[in-house]
C-alpha cells in the first residue's frame, strides 16, 4: 500500500459521498497527490517508516490556519481568507508526514451544535442525512465517518469535537486545556479553545494527540508539560479502576435510550474489573449559564479584530465606520450576532460585576467540584449528549434548546480537563456517545479506560 493508494481511496470516497455529506469546504487534490508521490518516493529510499501518521489523509477543520490554504471559519466575512503560515498543530501534523485532503464545514466561528450555522452549507450526518452531525466541528466528524479522512481536527469550545463524534459514531479528544497549541486556531473563547483529534479508534487518537501535543512558546497558555506516550496506556487492563457517574449527568433532560445505554457500558465496565459509584457535581446545573456569558465575552473581544480592514470581506460604502459596519453586518450569521451582542452586554460598565464576574466565580466552583471528585475516583463517565443526533432544522430557531444541547461537555470545558466520546452502541439506529473525563493532563488513564471499552 503507497500513500498515493491511500489518498487516491480518500478522493474516490469523497467523490462518492460528499454530495450527499457535505463535510468539505475545501479540497486540496493537486497538493495532496504532489505531497504523497513525494512521501512515497521518500520511503521507497530509505528502508524504514516514519512514524505512525506517515502518509494518513486528514481533514482539517476550518478555523485552524493552513499556509495557503483558504481559512474561512465557515464565515463569510473570511470568505477569501487565505492564511499566510500554519497553526502549529499543522506544522506538527507535517513533521509526521500526514496528508492534508481538505478543509472542514463548522459552525461559523465554531459557534453552534448542529453545523446549521455554517456561513455555506449545512453537513450532514453518515447515519441520517436528515439529520444533523453536531457541531461545531459537524465537518470533521462526518469526514471521518464517512470513510472520506483517516482522521481530523477539531476545536472544542463547549463541547464541539465530543458531541459531533457522539452524533456520528466516532471517537473525539478534547484534551486538558494547555495540552496542544492554539496558535493559529482561530480564537473564540480563549480560555476555553481546545484542539483535539477526530478518529474512527482510540489508538489512532492516542497517536494523532501524541503528534500534535506539547509545549509551544507561540501561544502563552500553552502548558510546559511532558507529553505522555499516550499509545503506551492502552493495556486493556482497567482492574480496579474507579469510576464516579454524576447524577446530574444521567438526570431529566437525558433521554431514555441514553441513560440506558450508558447503563449498559458501564456494566461493560464493571465487567471488566473497574467499580462506579454515584457522585454529585452540583455546580454542574449553572455551567451552560456560565459558559454562554463567559464564552461570548471573550468571543466579543476576539472578533473585535474582523473589521473589513485586514481580513476577508470589505464592504467599502460612506466613511470608515461605515465599512467597519457594513462589513460586519453583510459578513457574520445571525448567532455569530447574537454572541457578540451578549459579550459586549455582559463586559458592559454597570453590568460586568453582575454578569461576567458572577459567571468566572461559578467556573470556580464548577471546577472545585471536580476537583473534589478526583480526590476519589480517576475518571468520570457519563454521557455526552443528552440524546442521539437530532433533525436538521429541529432546534435551529430556538437558541436556548440549542444551547442545552452542550449541558455535558461545558462543565468540562469551564474546569479545563480532559474527556473523550466513545462510540457506546446504538439507539434506535443511531449512535451514543460515552463521555470520559480525566484529571487535569491525565489523557493516558482516559484512554486507558476508552480503548479497554471500545
Ligand atoms: N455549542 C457550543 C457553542 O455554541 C460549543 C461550541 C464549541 O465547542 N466550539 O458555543
């Protein structure tokens, strides 16, 4: 098998399912086959591989900047945004000789749970095409769903690499804040933005994290930590391991075929020499309030920098301020709107005490208690949505359904640690995801626990 087969087999599957999936917004053929004829003439040189990624077909998603390579955030204002240098988790994936195949639908500015707020096209899920693939990284998880990629990145804000992969069948890492770069992720919420791997095994995510983690001095809040040998950890062996099961996290709101199939992973779990008990996180329930104040103040400030002027779409009409807000007017959605104007409001003087401040103080506590229930346990299993992906246009007119769709991924987020969605069985035909958390940089026990299961 060459590399030219592998992205030759990447193609041909595009050309079969994408009119149907709608996971790309970009294709980068010609550089992709000129990329593997050159990795394949590398190898038939020298005798060895060169490591585990060599030659792998990858999406990326379409906040992450790619040198050349049209960057839109799936937001029109960026329409014509071709980057001029790499995020480092790309400069990482070609030091491991990967493939870049495309660039992936989202959620414009990674904001949504459905990818219904893409500025271009709506993607759609492998298992149902009426039905939508989550989001906001909806494009890399249907791409890898779907045979198109060996795998993805995706960013996770609130939830947007676990709940797609839970929608679609797939495995998705969102790592302890810090673990990988952000430099060259387009921000949202600063604080918050993590990247992470989109695969169809937990061992390709172990490696895919191993390749893009550790420390960067490009992005400040990137953590100066040994990266584990995350591949090392998948033993299989998870005796006498303890879980904790939030009560929150099986509660009203979560449906039925849900719980039930949690139930049954975590007999699954017991079955193999790990205990569960049930535990409290009783913050958990002002998370989502907190994270839409938090995550929109920051992303205020953020696409502050989307003038018209330096990036994308200019609507040149009357004077300066004209332009500024003409262009910000024809170019962001409708949600991308909605955010700036909550940040802007709850940053506002007379109101930052009440709301943002109110809100940072909450994340404190939602994150003493997971703090607390690591003292005990070393890993926390719920599930990741409260249900199986939803119909395309169900929740698109309702904000607030659609926030609550991210009511177990956020509380992660807001405390910084690190969870995976596994794929857990069908219900009623579509898949469930199982959502893992670990301690803060403790990936390797979170893998552990999901490969043993898998
Ligand atoms: N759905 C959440 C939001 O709309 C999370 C998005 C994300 O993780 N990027 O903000």
């Amino acid at each position: 098998l060459t590399v030219t087969d592998l992205v030759n087999e990447s193609y041909s599957r595009i050309n079969q399912v994408e009119s149907k999936v709608d996971a790309f917004l970009s294709l980068t053929e010609e550089a992709a086959r000129k990329k593997a004829k050159a990795l394949d003439e590398k190898i038939s040189s020298s005798s060895r591989l060169e490591g585990p990624l060599y030659g792998l077909p990858v999406g990326i998603k379409d906040n992450i900047v790619t040198k050349g390579i049209r960057t839109t955030c799936a937001s029109k204002l960026l329409e014509n945004f071709e980057p001029i240098h790499n995020a480092t988790v790309v400069e990482r994936l070609n030091e491991a000789n990967t493939v870049t195949i495309g660039k992936l639908n989202m959620d414009e500015f990674a904001m949504g749970s459905s990818n219904e707020n893409s500025g271009f096209k709506v993607t759609r899920n492998p298992w149902d095409i009426d039905r939508v693939p989550g989001g906001s990284s909806g494009g890399s998880a249907a791409s890898v769903a779907a045979g198109e990629v060996l795998f993805s990145l995706g960013s996770d804000t609130g939830g947007s690499i676990r709940e797609p992969a839970a929608f679609c069948g797939v495995v998705g890492m969102k790592p302890t804040y810090g673990r990988v770069s952000r430099f060259g992720l387009v921000a949202f919420a600063s604080s918050l933005d993590q990247i992470g791997p989109i695969t169809r095994t937990v061992e390709d995510n172990a490696y895919v994290l191993e390749a893009i983690a550790g420390h960067d001095q490009r992005d400040s809040t990137s953590a100066n930590v040994e990266v584990d040998k995350f591949s090392e950890a998948l033993t299989g062996d998870i005796k006498g391991l303890r879980i904790a099961v939030p009560k929150e996290y099986m509660a009203e709101g979560v449906s039925d075929e849900v719980r039930e199939q949690v139930l049954q992973s975590l007999k699954t779990l017991e079955s193999l020499g790990a205990t569960w008990e049930e535990v409290s996180l009783p913050h958990s329930k002002y998370a989502t309030a907190a994270y839409y104040l938090i995550a929109s103040s920051e992303a205020s400030a953020n696409l502050a920098r989307f003038d018209g002027i330096r990036y994308g779409v200019r609507v040149e009409e009357g004077n300066l301020i004209e332009t500024y807000k003409k262009s910000r007017s024809q170019g962001f959605g409708e949600e991308v709107k909605r955010r700036i104007m909550l940040g802007t409001f709850a940053l506002s003087s007379g109101y930052y005490d009440a709301y943002y401040k109110k809100a940072q103080q909450v994340r404190t506590l939602i994150k003493r208690d997971f703090e607390e229930v690591f003292k005990d346990y070393d890993v926390i299993i719920g599930p990741t949505a409260p249900t199986t992906a939803f119909k395309i246009g169900e929740k698109i007119n309702d904000p607030l359904t659609m926030y609550a769709t991210d009511i177990l991924t956020i509380p992660v987020n807001l405390a910084g640690v690190p969870a995976i969605s596994v794929p857990s069985g069908l219900a009623e035909g579509l898949p469930v995801g199982l959502q893992i958390i670990g301690k803060f940089f403790d990936e390797s026990t979170v893998y552990r626990v999901a490969h043993a299961f898998e």
